[in-house]
C-alpha cells in the first residue's frame, strides 16, 4: 500500500498549484481560474482518488476531465510501481491498450471522409488478406477446425463496429484452441502471424469483440501510403500537440512509464513485466499506444468540440456525428465472458442496459443517475483505463490505472466514482466563473 504522506505530497492540491503559478497552470492546460466553489469542488474530487489510493485499491491513478471550455480537472495519486515507490504524476505513460482502437477508428473515417476508404464496400478491395477470411464452426472428431467461407464479405463498417465475426481468445474459447492448434500467436505480439485467425460469426451477424480495429488499422496504411505509426503522428498527434502518444516510447516516456500491476487471488497488488514490444512486425491499430493523461483528454476533447480543437480540423462535424451514432442496427454490445481469468474478468458495462456501437466507441442507451447522459461514447483499455465521452452534457473524462486483470471491480468503482464527482463538482454546477 502506498504510503500516505508521501502521496499526499505528489497529489495537485490546492497549495501546490497555487505555488505553481499562473504560468504553470496555464501550460499544463488547467484553467486559470476556477468557478466560485472551485477549490472545494476541486477536493471532493481530489478525495475520490485519494481515497482509492489510501485504501490500497489502486496503486496508483491518473484522472481528468474537461468540458466545452476547457479542462475542468487533472490529478494524480498513488504510485507508478508499488515497489520501487515512484510517484504518479500527471505526465506518467500508461498502456492504454484498447482505448487505441477509438484513435484507429478515427484514423479510419478521415480516410472515408477523404474518399479513400469506404464503410460498406468490400474491404478486401483494399487489404486483400481479408478475402480468405473464413468462418470456424467448431472442431471435428480429431480436433481439427471446420471451416467454411463467409456468407456475405467484410466491409470496413464490419470492422469499425466489431460485427465482422473476428474475437479475441481472451472472451473466445473456440479462438483460444483454434490458436493452439494451429500454433497462432497472441495479437499482443504484434506479429503479422497473430492477424490469421478466422471469423467465429458471418460479417454483420453479431456483435463479437475482437482483432477487428487491427485489420481497421492495416485499411488506413494501404490507402494512406503511411505506416499507422507516421500516419497518427502527422495527421492527429502532431495537429493536436499530442507529443506523448506513441507505439515506441522514446527513453524519457520509458522513464515515466507506469507498471503494470496484477491483482492476485489474495487481492494483493504487485508490479509485473509487461509491455508492448518495441520493435513489432505491424502496428497494432487495436490495443498498443502507450499515452499520458492530458494527451488523451485533448483526443476526447476533440471529439468532444465536433472534430476541431484549437486550430486543429481532425474530423468534419457531420463525420463526428456520424462516428457517434449507432450504426450496428438492431445488434447489441452484449457481455464478454471471460477465457483467461488471468488476464481479464467477465467484463460488461451497465448490464441490463441496451448498449450500441458507434464507429469508434461504445454508445449507453439510457442515462446514467449522477453520471453521464444517455447516448454518450465510451471505452476502456486491457489494464483498467477508461474514458467517457458525453455530448450532451458537454462532458469528457479519463481515468487511467493500471491493473490486471481487466475489468477489475475496484478500479470500475473509481472510474464510476471519479465520473459522478466530476458531475456534481465541475464547472456546470458552480456559480458563474471567477475572474
């Protein structure tokens, strides 16, 4: 458990960003100047982190969130790793894993919003690999896989909403032997060999939650003529002054880096080797950015000011608005049930909610009591790192840990605590701004 002393003197109180400065304020990002209960409000949300940190929870955590205006809060509390006791701050890296794929996915509709890709033509017109895609429907006698080829091809529109029948073994027990028996390594290689695993569902038949952003990824390199690397650095990073958003970490991100911790059977905490490999055979559209905090943010941001922040166009609105509809149908996001217990939990947002897919993120139904509006976006990385994205309200956050297994149920109360101290303390429900 981290010590609390020591946490309480790398938090971003009050005293020590008033002994900042004005400048420093205003080069991080954060408002100058607080609504009238700012501090106060400030604190309640300071307390929800600090409190999941002292109790030993987490080991350590990143949180932010901003509105229309701009950014209404950044903390850090807790550790990087529990054992050598470096300390969080708001600049630390986190594999954000998943949250990848909405970056992807927007990578991708800039692509169909230039005419270079479209949503409902084959994609294999594009990457040829897809067109020997085929359907596994389960094993024979002597165990060998049963495949046949899919009913209708895939589209890129397939691949952005995760009805293109691809899975991950993580939730998939028939992708789990299939890659056994045909000796498939796991997409966390970043191996080309770990794409050809086959559909488990015919495209457009089932919500199914998998390597599809990666194939997603592989669309946006053959029509842009970039690596997906150069291609997010030029043409989103770089515009949106994302400078710690990267696949390689250069070595002063590798110094900031926070470690992956996993949550044993005795509910204890302990750090692990983890990483995404540093020299990979393909870059993995679907799960291996490494980020900070307040790069993300400006991403959400982003999307959250209809695809410009600043001086920065990623999106036209009406793409924006596209990407943040329903465009799976009748289809519904539904449970992931675990197969590797190490790795992951049983894993469902809101359950008993009616929950769509956009073409980058997750869409809630119904409104969420204290917390975000109905027809918000959201999603979440491997190692307990979620984001929100509420239009509505007018509302982003994220929450960044970094724990396995994945839906870990203490970092999901965090992340559902953070959001409704956000909504009860932030700009929207303080008196008229101070200045």
């Amino acid at each position: 458990m981290a010590d609390d002393k020591h946490d309480q003197a790398n938090t971003v109180t009050r005293r020590t960003a008033i002994q900042a400065g004005a400048g420093a304020l205003l080069a991080s990002g954060m408002p100058l100047f607080w609504p009238g209960q700012a501090w106060a409000d400030k604190a309640k949300i300071d307390a929800v982190l600090g409190d999941a940190v002292s109790s030993g929870n987490v080991p350590g955590v990143v949180a932010l969130a901003a509105d229309d205006k701009g950014v209404l809060y950044e903390g850090a509390f807790g550790k990087r790793n529990l054992v050598t006791g470096a300390a969080m701050t708001p600049d630390t890296m986190f594999w954000i894993a998943s949250m990848t794929k909405a970056v992807t996915s927007i990578a991708a509709m800039q692509m169909v919003e230039q005419g270079k890709l479209s949503l409902d033509k084959p994609i294999s017109d594009v990457v040829m690999e897809l067109s020997a895609a085929q359907v596994l429907e389960g094993f024979d006698a002597e165990g060998k896989p049963k495949l046949r080829p899919p009913k209708r091809p895939i589209t890129l529109r397939h691949l952005l909403t995760h009805t293109a029948g691809f899975g991950y073994d993580l939730w998939n027990k028939d992708i789990e032997r299939y890659m056994k028996v045909a000796n498939i390594p796991g997409i966390g290689t970043c191996k080309l060999e770990a794409l050809k695993v086959p559909l488990t569902a015919d495209p457009g038949d089932k919500w199914q939650y998998g390597i599809n952003i990666d194939w997603a990824g592989k669309a946006v390199e053959r029509v842009s003529g970039m690596s997906l690397d150069g291609y997010m650095r030029e043409r989103i990073f770089t515009p949106l002054g994302m400078k710690d958003t990267v696949f390689i970490l250069r070595p002063d991100q590798q110094a900031r880096l926070a470690s992956v911790h996993s949550r044993g059977a005795d509910d204890k905490l302990s750090p692990i080797e983890f990483g995404m490999p540093q020299a990979p055979e393909f870059f993995m559209g679907g799960g291996a950015l490494y980020s900070t905090g307040p790069d993300y943010l400006t991403f959400l941001r982003m999307l959250l000011a209809n695809g410009k922040l600043g001086t920065a166009q990623i999106l036209k609105p009406e793409t924006v608005a596209l990407v943040n509809k329903n465009s799976m149908g009748d289809l519904n996001v539904t449970l992931l049930k675990t197969a590797q217990p190490d790795l992951t939990n049983d894993a469902e947002f809101f359950p008993g909610m009616v929950k769509k897919w956009g073409l980058a993120y997750m869409i809630n139904t119904q409104d969420v009591p204290s917390r975000r509006s109905a027809g918000s976006l959201a999603w979440a990385g491997l190692a307990n790192t979620y984001f929100w994205l509420d239009p509505k309200k007018k509302v982003t956050g994220v929450v960044l840990t970094q724990i396995l297994p994945f839906a870990d149920g203490k970092a999901l109360d965090l992340l559902s605590n953070f959001e409704s101290a956000v909504y009860q303390n932030g700009r929207t429900q303080a008196p008229a701004r101070a200045g």
